[in-house]
C-alpha cells in the first residue's frame, strides 16, 4: 500500500504559512532525503481511513495549531512507486500560529536527526527565493502566484 501525504497551502493575513526545517541531518542510507535547511509545506501522512482533507486539517492542527478546512486538491507528485504527495489549498479558520503539539515539538529524541521545525510566514513574493520542497510545488505555486489563480 502507498504512503499518502498530505500538505497544506494556508494563508494568513495574506502569508503563506510553511515549515522552516534547520539543522537536519544527513540520514545514512538514505541520500535522496533533504537535509541542511529548507522549507516544506505543512503535512503528513494519512492515518486509518481518514480522507487526504482530515489528513491535512489534522496535519496543520497539530503541526501549526491551527484550525483549516482543506477547500480542493491543487498539486499532485508521485514520490516514488511506495509514495504519493498532495498539496491542498485550505482556508484559515482559527487558533494561535505556531502552537502545535505534534511530535516534531516533542524534544523526543527519535527526532533529533530531523533538526527543528519552525512555522513560518512567508510573504508570497519571497517564495520563489527559497529552498521549498518539493521543487515540483513551489514551481507550480509560483506559476500559480504569477497568473493570479491563488
């Protein structure tokens, strides 16, 4: 069965909100993964039979303490033949920016090689300047910025 991620694009107060990841290291045996620093659109995988929509509304809740409601799937990648990723554009509803709980937050040291995990804002102009994965999104999202579709 393939792992499905789930992503959100969610503005607030006209920002795209993103994941700043740092200080992430190098995983052995696994050199194709990001590492150094970099930004990614907020998400994770689908758990039990919740939908790719519950799957990010939870994702942002717990990675940005943040109410959404997931509105349409905008991008699709196929990572690899185990993988799938989609990015989906939600709405802002409530809660307080920056307070998630998951486990990224946790101090766990399971997640020490994954570096920190800082949600950010980001104006919408600046997204072409940064290092955001996946590359595939961030060159349909500027596309989309350009012609005014988001």
């Amino acid at each position: 069965m393939k792992r499905v991620r789930c992503a959100g694009l969610v503005r607030i107060d006209g920002k795209i909100a993103l994941m700043h990841r740092t200080n992430v290291q190098m995983t052995p045996g696994e050199p194709n993964k990001p590492y150094g620093e970099y930004y990614v659109f907020p998400g994770g995988g689908l758990e039990g039979e919740e939908s790719m929509f519950e799957a990010t509304e939870r994702e942002l809740f717990e990675e940005l303490g943040i109410k959404v409601k997931a509105k349409r799937d905008l991008y699709y990648k196929e990572v690899s033949e185990n993988q799938d990723e989609y990015l989906l554009e939600c709405e802002y509803l409530s809660g307080e920016f920056g307070t998630g709980t998951g486990p990224e937050f946790s101090n766990d040291p399971a997640y020490s090689h994954r570096g920190n995990f800082i949600p950010t804002l980001v104006e919408p102009d600046d997204i072409e300047s940064l290092r955001l994965l996946p590359v595939e999104f961030k060159e349909q999202l500027v596309q989309d910025l350009k012609n005014k579709k988001l």
